[in-house]
C-alpha cells in the first residue's frame, strides 16, 4: 500500500523556518498568520509547513506546539529532538531502512518511490526527498541515542527504587529493637504419680530455659 509521506514544496526555506522558530516565541497556536507575520514566510506553498509540522510531531492537531517542539528550540536537545522528528514523520522510510538517514541519494529516492508508488522524477517526489534532507540536516542521531539510553536507565532506575534523592524506607522508633523469639515446647510426660518426678522436670525447664 502506497505511504503518503510529508512534504513541503519550499524545500529550500524550510531549513530557514526550522532556524527561524528557534528564536521566535512559542506560540499559543502555530498559525499562518504566525508563519507569515512572526516567521516571515508567506505565500501559498508556505502554508504546507503547518500540515507538515503534524506530521512530524512539531504540532498537535490543533496546532499547539508539541514538547518535541519546544526540546528543539533548546541548543542542547534540538539535534536529537530533530532526529526524533524525522524517524516520526518519516516511518515508512525507517520501516525499509532504519539507517535511511545514513543512505545515499539514489537509494533515499529508490525507498521514496518504494513507499508512495509515485513516478521516480515527479515534483511529489524531489519535494519529499528536499524535505527530509532540511530535517536531517539540523538532526544529531548520536545525541538521540545517548538521550534514548539515558531516558532507559531514569526508567530502570525507577523501576528499581534508586533514583537519586528518593526516600529510604522508615521504622517507627521503637526502644526495643532486639530479636524477639517465642517457644512452642511439646513435652511427653513419664507415667507415674510420683509428684517430684513432675517437680524436677518444670525445675529444670524454668532454669534452663526461662532463666533463674
């Protein structure tokens, strides 16, 4: 069954629009008019990156800024949250080829026309490829595997109880903490009806095991 991948056919500014959000304020709503009056991009072919930003994961389907959104403004996750976009937006690639990122041009347009059935030199496909070349070009897959890996030991660690500053258990105080133990002694008594036989014997278990 043929994938419809995202694409925008300004391939050329997406890269600014990408530089661009990450010093514009986060908007309640990434609207076109946002695009046009805070980004600067106008146009009709502009208003395919909204569409293209939910697929990706950039934007929920109202159009609020997602946290991957916001994780690629900051300087320090923006190359793994852009490679986290890309692996989104373009799964079926990455379902073919999960190093599809790391493949050449001939192969990439190969797996492109594999996945839609679209015609190897139509526009749809020299906009796909444009597409996701802009997004790997800001992606950083070395920090998104060293983030995935720390995200699996914060969930190990969870899991274990050990997570940095977590609460020891605690006993309520008690004065006595020793080792309290309790006897169930069966006792087979002799037969006789002599009374310091049976003297004797409760004798030596009180001294021997309850104590003088």
């Amino acid at each position: 069954m043929a994938k419809n991948l995202p694409y925008v056919l300004v391939g050329g500014a997406l890269t600014r629009i990408f530089e661009k959000i990450k010093s514009a304020s986060v908007p309640e709503r990434f609207t076109q008019d946002f695009l046009s009056t805070k980004l600067g991009f106008k146009g009709g072919n502009a208003k395919a990156v909204i569409p293209f930003f939910k697929r990706i994961g950039f934007l929920a389907t109202d159009g609020a800024p997602t946290d991957l959104y916001r994780r690629f403004r900051n300087p320090l996750q923006s190359g793994a949250a852009a490679a986290q976009a890309l692996r989104t937006g373009f799964a079926a690639l990455y379902e073919m080829n999960e190093y599809v990122h790391d493949a050449k041009d001939t192969e990439l347009k190969g797996l492109v026309v594999q996945a839609t059935g679209a015609e190897p030199d139509s526009r749809v496909v020299r906009a796909i490829i444009s597409s996701f070349k802009a997004l790997k070009g800001l992606s950083s897959f070395e920090a998104e595997a060293e983030q995935a890996e720390e995200e699996e030991q914060e969930k190990a660690d969870t899991s274990t109880g050990i997570q940095e500053g977590q609460a020891q258990p605690s006993f309520p105080p008690s004065s006595h903490r020793g080792l309290n133990l309790s006897y169930t002694i069966n006792l087979n008594l002799p037969s006789t009806t002599d009374i310091k036989v049976f003297d004797a014997l409760f004798k030596s278990l009180r001294d021997n095991l309850l104590g003088k």
